[in-house]
C-alpha cells in the first residue's frame, strides 16, 4: 500500500477515534462535545450534526430530521394561516427553503425543492395522514387553532408546535428546545 495511502488510513482511524471517544463521553457522563467542526485530510471533517446524530444513536433515540421539521413547519402554517407561501425560512440555520404545491383543508400536496420529494396526504377536521416521499415515512399531523401537534413515524418522535401570524414554533423534545421558521 502507498505510504500516502497508510497516513490517510491511520489519520481517518485516529480521528474515529476521538470521535467515539467523545461521543462515548457524551452518553455516561452528559457532557455534549464542543465540536463545530474537526478538520481532517483530505476531505474527511466531521461536522457537529453528525456527531449529534451519533450521540442521539448512541442513546438509542433518532432525532427527527430537520428537512422533516421545516415541512411540517411549511405545512402547518398554510393550513392555519391559509397563505400561499412559496417557502420557509429556518431560523436555525439562517436559511429559506423553497416548497410548492397545493395545500386545502382536505389535500395537501406540497414539493420540497431541497429534498426533492413530495409530501402529500389528506385530511378532515384538523387531522391529517401525510407521507414524506424522501424518508418513506408518515406523518401524523393534527392542528387545532393556531396549535398542533403530531407525530414522525420516521423517527418516531412526537412533536408539538404553535402558529402566530407568519411565525411557526415547533418543540422538540430530544432537544428540549423550539425551533422557528417563518412562511
């Protein structure tokens, strides 16, 4: 094997193994690991989320996805607001992600640009059975007022959430914490 070859391979494995190292931290002691990102050669860098999915494994829960969250963030807010918003911006990470389609208070149909997959489904008096094409999952999502809540048979979290006006909030529970969009 080429020498460049056997560094790579010993630099890859040193840095799986600080990465397990913290992880493994993480899960008996409580302590989250204060990466952003750790760079490696030649393209190999971990980044926080995927050290945050590592950890939620290690915990035998899975967190659910955030290209998930914004789709029931984009969704929900349509269905209270009754706008016709072409996208949601994720506040979390600074960023608008681009839906269309066609949402009513019996279908909803909708594209996500990012994802590149539909998310379609029906429903009757707040409650509605959606699939998520990209994760081959659905998605239970029940709306009352400006409040809803549901639950992603991918990941098989439950989640709660609020509309205001343009503003949409949904809790988190693996996360303890809200995370807000806007349509």
């Amino acid at each position: 094997m080429p020498r460049s070859a056997t560094t790579l391979r010993s630099r890859s494995a040193s840095l799986h193994d600080a990465v397990v190292s913290q992880v493994r931290c993480f899960i008996h002691c409580g302590h989250k690991p204060e990466l952003q990102c750790l760079p490696a050669q030649k393209n190999l860098w971990l980044t926080r989320r995927m050290v945050d999915s590592r950890i939620a494994a290690g915990r035998g829960g899975i967190i659910m996805k955030d290209h998930t969250r914004r789709a029931v963030a984009y969704i929900a807010g349509r269905l209270v607001c009754g706008t016709g918003s072409s996208s949601v911006y994720d506040y979390d990470s600074s960023k608008r992600f681009d839906f269309s389609g066609q949402i009513s208070p019996t279908d909803v149909s909708v594209y996500d640009y990012e994802q590149r997959c539909y998310i379609s489904g029906s429903g009757s008096s707040g409650s509605y059975s959606l699939f998520h094409r990209g994760n081959g999952k659905h998605i239970t999502l029940n709306i009352e007022g400006g409040q809803f809540n549901g639950y992603d048979h991918d990941t098989r979290k439950q989640f709660t959430g609020r509309v205001s006006g343009n503003s949409v909030s949904i809790y988190d529970y693996e996360h303890s914490k809200y995370f807000n969009y806007s349509i």
